[in-house]
C-alpha cells in the first residue's frame, strides 16, 4: 500500500513539472532571439523544452535551425525533418535542411533538397540562396570525381575601329613641319590610305571545354581547350582563328589552393599564321573567409611571330587579385587586381638566328595595371558586371620625330629624348541572362582608350555584342 502511494505520488509531481515546463515555455523568446542572431542562446533556451516540446513544428523549426548554426547539424537536421512531416511545402524548413546536408557533406542528398525547392517555385531570394549552394555543390563534388564543363557560343559585334588606327594622323607627327609641300602632301595622302579608322560588323563562334581530374583528395590535374573564330563582313583581312590549349597541376591544403600550369596559343589572322604564344604560370589562392579570396600569380611567356620576328619578346607579369561577396540592396561581387611586368626582346643569340639585330623599338618595355569591378545578382536568372581596366607602359625606344631622314634611325638619342609611353583603358559592362542551367544570353559594351605620344599608337575603339551560348556539365 506504501508502494502503490508512493509511485502515485511520483506520477503526479512528474505531470506537475511537465506542466509548468509546458507553462513557462515561450515561443515568442525563440522568434526574439533568433531574430536578434543569437542562435546559441536559441538552441540552450530549447534544450530545457526539449523532452515536452519535440514535435511542435513551430519549436522544431528555431531549434533545428540553431542548431545547425551551432555547428550540430545532425541534430538539426533530425529536427527540421519533423517539421516537413507535418508542412512538405514549408520552403524555409527544407533549405535548412539542405544546408544541413551540406554541412554534412551529403551533397546528394543535400542536391535532392535544393532541387525539391527549386520545382516548387519559391520566391526570388530563395532561388538565389539555393543557386549559391548548388554550384557550391558542385566545387565541392570536383574534390572527389572528375568533373567536366564546355560551352558553345555564337554572337554578333560593332566594332567601331577594327584596326585600332588613329581618328586622325599627320605627316607631321614624322617630319616635323615645313619642308616640301608636294613630299609632305604625298605622304599625308598615303598615311591616310594606310591608317584609316576602319568599322565594321562581325560574327563570332567560340567553345571551350575543361576537365578536372582528381588524383588524390588533394591533388588533382586539369585540361582545357578554347577557340575564337571571328569573321567580319567586309574587312575579311582582319578575319581571325584563335585556338589554345591549357594544362594545370592543383593542390589544395585547407584554405589554399595552388597552381602549376602552362599554355600554348596560335592566333592566325586573313588565314595565315601571325602569332604564337606559350607560356607557364603559377598561382595560389587563400580563402580569408567564406565571402573573401585573396590570390597571387606569376606568369611567363614568350610571343612568336612567323612573319615579324622584330617583335618576338619574352613577356614576365606578377600580380595579386582579391574577390569579395557582398549584400546590399542585392547580392554583389566585388573584385580586384593589380600587376606589374616587362617585356624584353628575344636574347641575342635568338635574335641572331631570325636575321634580327635591333627589336628593342617594337617591344623593350615595362608596364603595370589594375582592375576593378564588380557583379550585381539582379535575380537568379539576371546578372549586371561593370569593370574598368587600366595599363600604363613605358617603352624603352625613342619616338620618330623628324627620324624618317635621320641616319641613326628612331633609337638614336640625337634625334629624339622622349620615348615612347602608352595608357591604356577599358570600361565594360555585360548584362546576362540565364534562362536556364544551359542557355545563357550576353549583351556587352566596351569603350577601349589608348593615349600614347606616339601617333600611330593613340586611337578609341568600341564595340557592342549580342551572344548566346549553350554550357553544359
């Protein structure tokens, strides 16, 4: 009889505790402290309920999201999973889940989620936010299998100056002037034949395909290809082929990713062979936190052209970039670069092969740039980039004032002391359009400045394209 009491009495002070537990839980202090960020204090508040509160969808929902915060996504998970039993179109608890499996690193599953919310049309911000995680997704997929990724595209352009000529040069800028009006008008009339500004329109078709192949958890090789065929309406001696060919050796070790690569290129021009570029690089990358990369490379390469050996050079660039994520009234990317380099001609004993004795007039010189723009997330399918680019460079030749007829020619001091100095500029914008994970469409505009005192070197060019292209993984 002691027995049966005692129990009795134990059975009802547990329902007395359940029921001012069940009085003194508030959900209103949940929605406060997450609202405020505090999902520590969030998930400590709901630990007290949690034995009388479990399976309430309103208190599963902010406990399993600070949870996850906290760094315990199994247990939120486990959580949020209760909450979709009950409501299957509550889109907010299925992204938590999938950032749940994310933090998991069950990305398939995680995929499945993402995909799950993206059928059921949710709002702008949402698709935004799964979008992000998805081709996080996939780089983190890359770790583990080979991954590959190509593209067609085809556009049409204006191009306002098809070969970056002068809006207007004189004979002057040569000989100086006074002298014979009959010689000077002579070799005005053919420098106007010869350089031109010309205009016109043209098409394009261009692809690439890359492939990453992983050897280890951190090492991994990397092949890609590109080609640019483009062929103008009427101007078709300025028509051009651009391939390359790409390789890279990656390693990665936490935060940092490093870089071993080289590159080969041939640009051809009217059908015939004009240039020839190879070139090694290296590169490393950090990740400062999730939204910031910083990074640094050095490159090297060595330009060969079949027909005018005079400009063959070897061409050593280094620089540093940054890349920063940002949300103001719309998700943004903030990036930057600076770099500084030479370009020296070809050695002696190189030059000397080609029959060359003299190329520092066309390419001694030494140079530095930077960039700066920036990529507005309109919308999950609409993106704006502007950037403008910047490169100054000082030659080591003397400019060809009143040189023609000077027998040490435009490298001699005695003839001119001011050398060659040249700023270039580019401002640029693209609006983008993706109508779906394969089809992208392209509207770009560039404005192009080069300010030199050479005349032959100071000219503005612009040009307007259309593209689509068609990208598959």
């Amino acid at each position: 009889m002691v027995r049966l009491l005692a129990i009795t009495f134990f059975i009802s002070l547990l329902s007395v505790n359940a029921q001012a537990a069940e009085a003194a839980f508030d959900i209103n202090q949940m929605v406060r402290l997450h609202t405020l960020g505090k999902s520590k204090e969030v998930y400590q508040y709901g630990r007290q309920y949690l034995g009388t509160k479990e399976g309430d969808p309103s208190f599963d929902y902010y406990y399993g999201m600070a949870a996850i915060d906290i760094g315990k996504a199994s247990e939120g998970v486990f959580a949020l999973e209760r909450v979709l039993i009950y409501k299957p179109d509550f889109h907010a608890a299925r992204l938590e889940v999938a950032r749940g499996y994310f933090l998991l690193e069950e990305f398939e599953r995680a995929r499945q989620e993402f995909d799950t919310i993206l059928k059921q049309n949710p709002p702008q911000s949402v698709r935004i936010t799964v979008n992000r995680y998805l081709e996080a997704i996939q780089q983190q997929a890359g770790r583990y299998q080979t991954t590959q990724h190509g593209g067609i595209g085809l556009a049409y352009g204006l191009d306002s100056n098809v070969n970056s000529a002068p809006s207007s040069i004189s004979v002057a800028d040569f000989f100086g002037t006074g002298g014979d009006t009959a010689v000077q008008s002579s070799v005005q009339a053919s420098l106007d034949e010869d350089y031109a500004l010309q205009d016109d329109q043209y098409t394009k078709i261009n692809g690439f395909y890359d492939i990453d192949v992983p050897l280890t958890a951190r090492w991994k090789v990397a092949a890609g290809a590109r080609v640019d065929m483009r062929q103008y309406a009427d101007l078709d001696i300025y028509d051009s082929l651009t391939l390359e060919v790409l390789g890279k050796v990656k390693y990665l070790l936490g935060k940092q990713r490093y870089g071993l690569g080289v590159q080969y290129q041939t640009f051809d021009l009217d059908g015939n062979a004009y240039r020839d570029s190879t070139g090694l690089n290296a590169e490393w990358r950090y990740e400062l936190k999730t939204t910031t990369f910083v990074g640094a490379n050095l490159q090297y390469s060595m330009l060969d052209y079949p027909d005018q050996a005079v400009r063959n050079s070897n061409i050593t660039t280094i620089g540093a970039d940054i890349t920063h994520s940002i949300r103001l009234w719309v998700p943004q990317m903030l990036f930057a670069s600076v770099y500084t380099g030479s370009e020296a001609p070809k050695s002696s004993s190189d030059n000397d092969e080609d029959g060359i004795t003299d190329t520092s007039s066309t390419v001694d010189r030494d140079f530095w740039g930077m960039s700066v723009g920036s990529q507005l997330n309109l919308s999950s399918r609409w993106a704006l980039t502007v950037a403008y680019s910047r490169q100054n460079s000082e030659y080591a030749n003397y400019l060809c004032v009143n040189g023609l007829a000077a027998t040490g020619g435009c490298s001699d001091p005695s003839v001119s002391t001011t050398t060659r100095d040249d700023t270039y500029q580019r401002f640029a914008t693209d609006v983008a359009w993706r109508m779906d994970k394969h089809w992208l469409f392209n509207g770009s505009y560039s404005l192009t400045d080069n300010t030199s005192n050479s005349a032959l070197s100071d000219y503005d060019r612009d040009e307007l394209v259309l593209s689509a292209s068609y990208q598959f993984n």
